[in-house]
C-alpha cells in the first residue's frame, strides 16, 4: 500500500468540501495532479493544494491507496465519501458525511465525526475513536434503503436518528446513545454497550438492536418474550428478549411471522 | 365613495380565508375596515395605515443608528454583497408572493445562495415526515364535507387558526354533514387543556413529549395486540376504546401542529401520525393535515420544489446543482456553525422566531433585512429594505395549508414610491447580472 | 424574422405521406413555407443523412401540478448526486423520475419534443398547474381537467342533462384555461372518498347512484356536444389488476353508436390512455399474463378510438395518478411511501415510488404487453407512444422504447435475459412477434396521429407548407440504418437540431435558446345557462372552500395563450 498524507497548511473560512479526498479519485494520480484536485466552498471553486500540503505516493488503485490526514480537520466535510477500497486515516476530528455512502476499504477517524457520517453505508469499515453526531448510518432523506452492509464501531457516544431505515450491516457502540436508534429498520444489528435514552426501534420491521446498559422507557410496542444467552461482540451474557414493534407490519418467513427485536443485557 | 373589496383573501396564516371584504377609501389610499377576518387577520389589514411606516431603506450606521438612504443605494449594497459572499443564507419567502419567490431562486441560483423558508423552523418536521412515509391527505372542503371524527393533536387553532373551525373543521354544514358539529365527534390530544380542547368532546392529556409512544400505542391497539397500562399517562384501556371508535367513523382527520413538530424526535412524531393515519385507512377513510402557519410558506415549498425538487433549505451555493439535508443546509445549523458568509432575510422576521445563537450569528454578518415593518431582523442587519405589504398592497398566488393556490389581491395602494417584492427582487437581479458580467 | 432552409435531410412526414424522400424544409416567420418563399438570406442547415420530422407531441404526461409536485419534493432521493447543470442557456435541473420543470422542458426538447399535455388537472389547483407549466421552457403545453368523479357531472349525467353538463363542462375549460375532458376511473375515486372504489363500468358510485358506463357515455354526448377538439381521454376503471381486459374492453365499446362532431378534423370518439397498464389476464399475479392482442383486435376494428401505450421502461420510478384507490392498494403491496390528496367536489391523487425490476416476472410482462400494444396496431396514427410518465417509466427513455420497437434484435437480447425469461415469454407474446416500427410509423405514431387526435393537425404534427415550424433532426440515416439498437437510442437521445416556432433552441443536444412556449387551451362559447350559473353558485356557497370569484384562472397566469376557440351556441 502506498500513502499520500495531507497537512492542513490553512483553516477554511467556512467549511470545505472534500469529496476529492478518496482512495479511488487519488488513485493513480501523482502528487501535483491531486494537488489540482477540486475542493469547494460554497460558491468559490479551489484546490486541495490550497488548504493541503500534499506529500508521498498514491497506488496504481484504490486498494493500494491509503491517505493520512493530519492537522485540524474538523471543518472537512465529505471525506473518504462513497470510497470503494483502500485506507483513510484521520488524526483529527472530522465534519458531515465522513464516509458516506463507502462500499468498501477502511476509514479512521482519531477524534469526533459530525451528523451523516456512514450515510448508506454498502460495505467497508469505519471505526471512530471518539463520539458520532446525528444520523450515523442513516439513510439520506427519504430513502427507504438506509445502511445496507459494512461495519461502524464508534468508541465514544453518539447522538440520534441513528441507523434510520437500516437494512443490513453492524453498528457497534462502546459508549452511550440518544433517540430514535434504528428507526424504520428492516434488518441490520446495532450493540450499543452504554445507555440509550428513548426510542430504540420505533417502527422497525425487522432487524436487531442490543443494549448492555440501560433504555430510558421501552416503546409501548415492544413485548417481553423470554431470556436467551449470547454472544455479543466477545462477550457472552444473558439478555431479555423483546419482539416488536407491534404497532407495525412485519413480514412472514415460513408461516411465521419475524419481528424486529430488542436484547437487553440483564 | 369608499368601495368595498369582496373575495379578498386574507394574508396572514395557513388558513388563507378568502372571503373577506375590505373597505377601501375612495382615493384607494386606505383601509376603513375589514369585515370576515378573524381578529389576527383584520389587524394585518388595519396596520398598513398606521403612523410610523418606514417608506424607503435605511441603512445601520457605526453608532448603530439608521439612515434613510435610497432604493437605488439599497439594491447596490445588497447586490455587492450577494456576489462577494461565498454562500449566503436567503431566508423567508412566507409571506411574499409565488411570483416574487420565483424571481429570488433566479438571485440565489447565480450568487450562490441557500433558499430557505420558515418550514425549517415550523412544520419543516412534517416535510421531513412525509419524506419518509408519505401522507394520506385531503383538502379542507373534503373535510367539512365528510368529517364525522377530527383530531387536534398538538395544535391550538382556537389560537393560532381562528376561524379554521367554523370553515372547516367543527362547525359547517357540509354536503354529507349536514348536521354540522353535532355530526362530528371532536378529540384535541394535548399536553395541556387548551382552548380547543374546551370545544372538542373529549381531551386527551398526553405527556409532553410521549406523544410519539401515545401514537405507537394507537398503532399497537389498532392491530389488537397487547400495551403497558399506561402510555404517556394515558391508560390502555382508553386508547383502545379510542382507537375502536375511530374505527367505526366514516371519514377522519387528524389535525397537528407544534405539539408534534417541535417535540423530542420532531419529525418522528409525524412519522408515526401519518403511518397510524395509514394504519387506520385498512379499516375505513383517514386523513391527516398540517397546520401551516404562515400564509404562503406553503407556496415557497411548492415553488422551491418544481424548480430544484426540494421543498426548503435548498442548498445552491455550489450554483450547478441543488443538495438539501436538513440539519446541514437549513438554516439555524447554517447560522450556528457559521456556514455562511452573509444573510438575505425577506418576509418573515427570524431575528424573532429563531434560537439565539443563530440570531447572534446572523447578526454579526452582512444582512439584509426585506420586509414593510421594523422587527427583530431589520434591527440587527446593515440594511433594511421595506416593500409594499403583499396581499394588500400587491397581488400575487399563494398556497394554503392543504395546497390549495389562491390568489392574493392588491386593496390598496402601497405608500408613493415603494417598491414591490417582485419589483425589488428584479432590480437587484439585474445589478447582480451587471456586476458579476464585470467580473 | 429568421428564415431557414433545411437541406438534403430525409423527411418522415404522415400528414403529406413523404416516407423518408430526400426533401427540403423551408422556415420563414415561424412557419413552415414553400421553399419559393425564401429570400437568399435564408440560413442553411445541412440535414445530410439525418432524418427530419415534426416536433414531437407527447399525449399524455404528469409534468405539471400539485401531485407532480408532491412527487418531487417528497422524494429528495429522487435528485440524490443527480442535480446538475448542463453546458447552455440552462438553469439547474434535476430528478431522474421525476424532473423539475426546467428539466422537464429541456429534456423533452432535446429528444425532439415541442409539445406536452399535461394528463391530469385537478380544477381546483389549475393555478398551480398554470404556474408550473409557466416556468417549463421551450415546449407548448396544455392541461387537460379531470370530470369523471366531478359532483356537478355526476348530478347532471345521472338525469341525462347533456346540455347542463356541457355548460358546466364549458365553465370549468374556461375557468381552468383547460384543453379538454379527461376521465380518471369514472366513479370510482369518488368512491374513494370513503375509501371505496368502482372496479367495473357497472359499479355505481355510492350516493350519486351512477355507474362508470353512464358517466362516459354522457361526458362522450358531452364532448361532441361541444365540438372541441380532442375526444374524451379516459383512464379507465380497474387499472392494474390481474383480468382487468373485460373491464378496458367494457369501457372501450362504449363508442359504438357515436360518432365524431368537431371543426377540428378528429375522427375519434375516445381516446384510451395507457392501455398498457388495462391489457391483464389471469386472476392473480402468478397466472398473470397478457391480453394486448385481445385489447388491439378490438381497436384495429373500432376506429373511433386512439391510444397511447404506457410503455414500462424497466427502472426505479414514481407512479402518480387521480385513480386514488389504484395508488392505496400499490402502496399496500410494495410498502413504499404512499401520498394521498382527495380533492373536494371533483377528484384524487395518490402518488406510491415503484421499482419496475427486470427480475421480478410481472414487472417483465407489463414491460412486453407495452411493446405488443405498438407493434400489434395496424393504424399507427390511432396507436401513440407515452410511458403515462412518470407512472410507467420517465418520459426520458422515450429512446429507449422506440430502440425495442424498431429492433427486434434488441427486444429479444432483453427478453431472453429476463431472470424468469421462460415464464415471461409463456404469458405474452412479443417473443413471436417479428415487427420492426419503421421510422415512418414512428413519426405517425409521435407526432403526425397525437396531433390529430388533440384537433391540432391543421398547424402540428407535419410538416407541410403553413403548419408550425416546430421541427427535430435526428443523427439517424434511413439509408445506413446503424445494426447496433443502441445506436438508435442514442439518436433519438439528442436531435442535432429543434425547431420551436421556426427558432432554433436545440443544437447537437444542447439547449441553445429558450423559446417563447405557449399555454393552449380551449375557450368554448356557450349559450347563457341560468341552471347552471345557479349550481355554481349554490356548491361554491355551500360545499366548497373556496370562494367563486377566486376559482379562475387569471390570463397573467397564461402569459403567451394559444387559445382555441370553439363555437357551441348552435
């Protein structure tokens, strides 16, 4: 794999739009060329030369490519979206929509991710060191396909709307969790170590949402079913299983009805 | 003579009567009185003539006074400050007309403007709702009409739509419904017991901020599977009773409003109204409706929409394509993270209606402020350029709260040598044109 | 004015029987002229191994008005990565299933387009769909009201009061700036006002004790009545159901006995709309199959009627129509977001987003049934092409259709790869049929036949001396016709020139003048009904929630009018 690292030699005014920032679109290309790669914002069209020192090599394709950002990325928005293979690391915090739409390859982000990161998500893995904002896995407005496959471990907390419209992939989160987690959901599983606030599966058709911690107030449409022992992300514990949301539609497999589900650590 | 203006729409909420009658003084020069509107209404009409009106632009001095300056000086600054901001958030449009509306895309499309309008801080949670799941809907005739249930749920329209009841909703004898109220069961689900709720027949204390649980225990009952006792604080045995009675109506409406759009999960509780509204379309016919509240934010929704698709916080800053993701491109997340460079306000006042952070932010921006009046917004803005009151002093299509266009009528004349919306807009389209063709 | 001479191009030309002869096409003024009159000033255009038409005229579309526009802004995802600007005098424009209107306007003129009817307008929201047609650039376009589940008609038709019917019919084309009478499933959206539906002719509609069957023949005495210049335009009852054939032929035989009454050179009584989606057999959708033939032997018989097709185009699309009950039951099989508007008084609209997938065996039936409809009509002046856009597919892949209906080749290549190939080819036809549509037919069934069915075939739709300058130039040499299908597709995706009024504004695809498009609508006189008058009156008092005087449509709405105007006071 060959690394191309960016340093943040300016802050924008504003924020700046970096889809260019990818294995694919770097892939390929020497360093002056993505140095004239196409960076935005708002109206004014620049280059990531301006707000990049750009230094190493890029890979002959995406899955060799890996790309390191250093300095203060906080106000970058769009990185690694819709990236198919290959690595991005990020030493800072990032904006909106890190990862968006990815199908494949690798992204780190060694600090906090804004709202509507991993949105859609196909495939590939997003691990966040800190906290995830709003709508982390979500589907973009008005899309009845959400995440679709991919994993996002988040090590801090994150905030609502999460995993909306989920239909496959997995969502693990080592901290805590606020509203509406896996709302609209047809499939998909979300562990969630910390506590949740309110609102875990509102509307789900179908899909798996694990707590270890504790849920503010369960929806009305949830019902108790029994005790089952799992497996859970290494660790083997006994948990309430709650079938639901009975105020919604749900598919038959076989005769049977299947239902979205709720495990909760005992 | 005075003359007497029939068939006047009334230009102030979602409700967009239209059958006022105005007195107008023979010289076309002033409002003598207004008969239909309800007392919100009749006001807006009877203010254009009271003393104080600023007629021409004023400009915020470094001592934080203003000066009157001229149109011309007006629409230069603002221009100016269009093409150099690099995104600039143009906000409003709820109580302007369609024509002008059209006029300000055009503006924003060329300078690199977000266009947003007063849903994002009103029903813009319904939008985002019915973005969703959709909506099983109707217009307001069908409902006075055929209604025998109607829900209030989160709203107050003894308040805040007036005579939204007597048109429509409680009181008039429709084709099927002769009988008026007598043939209709009225429900108002509140958190508190408002004046609506002392005309419904039966009110629903919910919980503040349950009313999302109240609405999946709705849809759990009406499946016929088993609740929790209580939800929200409402026993299970009475949303079952509920649910079984709605059931056995011929036609029901669900009225909401800010009990549901600006409550924890906002869009989430409409989500889960509509998706009940359709749950109850198995067994019989449901509707459900938005209060809208201003009068025309509807149309700048529709207007917003047949041009770039998206019915608010339209984001044309990148000037070749329209993105929308609200909670990124609206308004007070534009203002609160400093995403913008620059603020066009026009017919609404945000400097009263949004949070405060976004009021400081916008105010330590370029601002222009577009509306007849003093408010909030033209006292933290660097110009404030008045115009003629629409749907008073100029015409112009609007859109009421179940889309239904109705146009707006000019009653009297505007003050000597004010400027419409529409005429405004177009002068600043052209210095913006001349300025940018100099570039 | 601008005058051009359009050299060497091969004409297809219905109206004057020209079948791809080498022929030159003068402009001067707007018009269409003898190539005599033009001075020496006259701009050349080289149409050397293209084929040269009238502008298209699309029949039947939903482009304009508040279910259209609900579509749009209820789908954000719709114009997900796909807003965009392209190179000329555009604005933005975006929506793959449902385009804006600058995109829609643009996007019909660079195929070759000149006119679009908007299918459905609810009177009530004639504004709003006066506004939105205002700002669609380039193409001429009309709107047709929607009188199958009106309260007046139902009232008037049920005791027979032809004469109070047209009057009021007259009323509404006036207030409306409407085009003419179209007739969403006749009963049966009333019907849903209360949740219920009309599923056969015979169905009557609760309350108003009325059927399907009464409600089409009083609005055909209507019409004719009126002599306006199209037919009845009728989206029949039972769309979309397995078997629904009886019903359509039910519906269809209904003109037996009446005859065409028009200054306008119409010969039809009725104009049957997206058949495609009224063609079913079988009982369910595992035995669900197709009975086009079933349907055309019937229409090649009966010629007081046209069709258009709604062609199924195999994407991800957005079905919007006023048949409001159709639209609930969709949403209840495909569990996609379903939107609902009951009109007050005069009909519905629902609007459900709806995945056309190759895969799935229906999908791949409707899909063949659409083509069998083209390519079974032996008058392809009375058979015309639409996809009922969006609801069958978006009116963009309008190439993609006339590529499977020219070659046989590249229907075959698709149906063959069908996931369930062998189950779609037992239940239609198209596998045996060998027809290629030639570019003559093309032109009859585009343009030359939808513009005499809409009574314009006097100014559109040809291209002989005095008509429109409304011309398209196609990339595509009837001499050298390409052996690879998708090269036909590709011409038809971009003419290398449109002629709106005699004004270029498409070259080579791209959009280089914005036109000056006109609203047609139909002004019809009628004589004084007091009756009438009176019930206007008493409904707008009494039922509706608007005032009377704030109904119409006013002219700064329409602001280039192409009126037609009908004398019925005889």
């Amino acid at each position: 794999m060959k690394t191309v690292t960016l340093t943040v030699k300016q802050t924008p005014e504003l924020y700046l739009e970096c889809e260019s920032i990818t294995p694919d679109t770097f892939a390929g290309k020497k360093i002056d060329e993505i140095a004239q790669l196409p960076a935005y914002q708002g109206k004014e069209d620049t280059t990531l030369g301006e707000y990049f020192a750009i230094a190493g090599d890029a890979g002959a394709t995406a899955a060799e490519t890996q790309i390191i950002l250093k300095g203060d990325c906080s106000k970058m928005k769009y990185i690694g979206i819709k990236m198919t293979a290959g690595e991005v690391i990020v030493n800072s915090s990032t904006d909106m929509y890190t990862g968006g739409w990815m199908k494949g390859g690798k992204i780190v982000v060694m600090g906090d991710v804004h709202s509507f990161c991993g949105l859609g998500m196909e495939g590939g893995e997003f691990i966040i060191e800190g906290n995830a904002g709003n709508y982390l896995g979500a589907s973009y407005r008005g899309d009845w396909r959400g995440m679709q496959g991919g994993k996002i471990r988040v090590k801090g907390n994150v905030g609502s709307d999460i995993c909306t419209f989920m239909n496959g992939g997995e969502l693990i989160v080592e901290g805590n969790a606020d509203v509406h987690i896996a709302t609209h959901a047809e499939g998909g599983r979300i562990i969630i170590k910390g506590n949740v606030n309110r609102r875990v599966g509102g509307q789900m058709v179908k899909g798996e949402v694990i707590v270890f911690g504790k849920i503010g107030l369960m929806m009305p449409g949830y019902k108790y079913t029994k005790d089952v022992d799992l497996e859970v992300d290494g660790t083997k514990a006994k948990f309430a299983e709650y079938i639901g949301d009975l105020g919604e539609r749900h598919p038959k497999k076989k005769g049977e009805t299947v239902y979205g589900k709720i495990f909760l650590k005992k | 003579m005075p003359k007497v203006v029939t068939d006047v729409t009334c230009p102030f909420c979602g409700t967009l009567c239209d059958d006022l009658e105005v007195t107008v003084s023979d010289d076309n020069k002033k409002i003598l009185s207004v008969r239909n509107a309800c007392a919100i209404g009749a006001e807006k009409f009877n203010h254009t003539s009271l003393p104080g009106r600023v007629t021409r632009p004023r400009m915020r001095q470094p001592d934080g006074t203003f000066k009157e300056i001229s149109y011309d000086e007006a629409i230069d600054w603002t221009a100016n400050m269009l093409v150099k901001s690099k995104k600039t958030l143009m906000y409003g449009w709820a109580s302007t007309s369609c024509q002008a509306m059209s006029v300000g895309h055009e503006i924003a499309e060329k300078v690199g403007g977000v266009v947003d309008n007063c849903a994002t801080v009103c029903h813009g949670s319904s939008l985002i709702a019915i973005q969703d799941v959709g909506i099983p809907s109707c217009t307001l005739g069908e409902v006075k009409n055929r209604a025998d249930r109607v829900i209030f749920w989160g709203c107050n329209p003894a308040h805040a739509h007036p005579r939204h009841m007597s048109r429509y909703s409680i009181f008039p004898r429709g084709f099927f419904t002769v009988k008026g109220h007598k043939g209709r069961k009225i429900y108002c689900v509140d958190c508190r017991y408002t004046d609506t709720a002392r005309i419904a027949d039966e009110f629903i204390q919910v919980q503040q901020g349950h009313d999302y649980e109240l609405l999946n225990a709705f849809r759990t009952a009406a499946r016929g599977e088993v609740l929790p006792a209580t939800i929200g604080g409402v026993p299970k045995e009475k949303i079952y009773a509920i649910v079984e009675d709605l059931k056995t109506a011929r036609f029901g409406v669900i009225f909401f409003g800010m009990g549901l759009t600006h409550t924890l999960g906002r869009n989430h509780n409409i989500d889960i109204a509509i998706s009940f509204t359709r749950d109850m379309n198995d067994f019989t016919k449901f509707s459900i409706i938005a209060m809208r509240g201003h009068w025309n934010v509807t149309g700048s929704g529709q207007v917003l929409s047949w041009q770039y698709g998206f019915p608010y916080a339209v984001d044309l800053s990148r000037r070749n394509k329209a993105r929308y993701q609200t909670g990124e491109t609206t308004s007070v997340d534009l203002l609160v993270r400093n995403e913008v460079e620059a603020c066009f306000n026009i017919a609404t006042d945000p400097g009263a209606h949004f949070p405060i952070d976004a009021v400081v932010s916008m105010s330590k921006k370029p601002t222009v402020t577009v509306d007849p009046h003093i408010n909030m917004s033209t006292e933290i803005s660097d110009i404030h350029i008045p115009v003629a009151m629409v749907g008073v002093e100029t015409g112009g299509c609007a859109y009421r709260m179940d889309n239904v266009p109705i146009e707006t009528r000019k009653v009297v004349d505007a003050p000597d040598g004010m400027l419409t919306d529409v005429e405004l807009l177009t002068k600043i389209n052209a210095r913006v044109d001349q300025l940018m063709g100099a570039k | 004015m601008s005058e051009y001479i359009i050299k060497n191009g091969h004409v297809f030309d219905p109206v004057q029987s020209i079948k791809g002869d080498k022929k030159d096409i003068a402009v001067k003024d707007g018009k269409i002229v003898e190539t005599s009159a033009l001075s020496s000033s006259a701009k050349q255009i080289d149409a050397k191994g293209m084929s040269v038409m009238a502008g298209a005229m699309e029949i039947h579309a939903h482009v304009a008005g508040p279910k259209v526009n609900l579509g749009r802004w209820y789908r954000p995802e719709d114009k997900l990565f796909d807003s965009h600007k392209t190179p000329g005098m555009t604005r933005i424009e975006g929506g793959k299933s449902i385009p804006t209107v600058f995109k829609t306007g643009y996007s019909y003129a660079r195929m070759g387009y000149t006119f679009a009817m908007e299918a459905a307008m609810p009177p009530l929201y004639a504004r709003h769909v006066h506004e939105e047609i205002h700002d669609t650039p380039i193409i001429d376009e009309a709107a047709l009201p929607v009188f199958g589940n009106n309260w007046f008609m139902l009232e008037y038709l049920k005791n027979h009061e032809i004469e109070n019917n047209a009057a009021y019919v007259a009323w509404i084309l006036n207030q409306t700036k409407g085009y003419g009478i179209k007739i969403v499933n006749p009963g049966g959206t009333e019907a849903w006002a209360w949740g219920l539906n009309c599923l056969t002719v015979n169905d009557p509609v609760p309350y108003f004790e009325i059927t399907p069957a009464e409600i089409i023949k009083g609005l055909i005495e209507t019409n004719e009545y009126l002599g306006l210049p199209h037919s009845i335009h009728i989206h029949g009852n039972n769309l979309g159901n397995p078997g629904n054939y009886n019903v359509t032929l039910d519906t269809l035989k209904l003109v037996e006995g009446y005859k065409a009454k028009n200054n306008f050179g119409r010969k039809q009584v009725m104009h049957a709309t997206h058949v495609q989606f009224h063609a079913y057999g079988g009982d369910n959708w595992g035995n669900f199959e197709s009975k086009a033939k079933e349907i055309m032997d019937y229409v090649n018989k009966e010629k007081g009627i046209t069709i258009d097709t709604g062609n199924v185009t195999l994407d991800e699309t957005t079905t919007m129509t006023a048949d409001g009950p159709f639209e609930h039951h969709l949403g209840g099989l495909n569990h996609l977001k379903w939107a609902n508007v009951d009109v007050e008084l005069e009909t519905a609209a629902g609007v459900v987003p709806y995945i056309y997938s190759p895969d799935i065996k229906v999908c791949a039936i409707q899909w063949a049934i659409g083509l069998e409809l083209a390519l079974y009509a032996k008058d392809p002046m009375r058979c015309f092409i639409t996809t009922d856009h969006p609801n069958a597919g978006p009116f963009t892949r309008y190439p993609r259709v006339i590529k499977w209906l020219m070659s046989k080749k590249a229907r075959d290549e698709r149906l063959n790869t069908f996931k369930n190939a062998d189950k779609v080819i037992g239940a239609t036809n198209l596998a045996e049929m060998d027809r290629e549509i030639t570019l003559y037919e093309l032109a009859a069934m585009t343009r030359a036949g939808p513009a005499a069915s809409l009574g314009l075939s006097k100014d559109y739709g040809g291209l002989k001396p005095g008509m429109n300058a409304d011309i398209a130039i196609y990339n595509i040499d009837p001499d050298k016709m390409p052996s690879d299908p998708e090269e036909i597709e590709k011409a038809f995706s971009g003419v290398a020139y449109l002629f709106k009024d005699g004004k270029i504004c498409v070259k080579d695809g791209t959009v280089v003048d914005n036109g000056n498009k006109r609203t047609f609508w139909v002004d019809v006189k009628v004589k004084e009904n007091k009756q009438v008058a009176h019930d206007v009156k008493e409904k707008f008092l009494k039922y509706y929630s608007v005032n009377e005087r704030n109904y119409p449509v006013p002219d700064s709405y329409a602001p280039h009018p192409y009126v037609i105007a009908v004398d019925a006071t005889q």
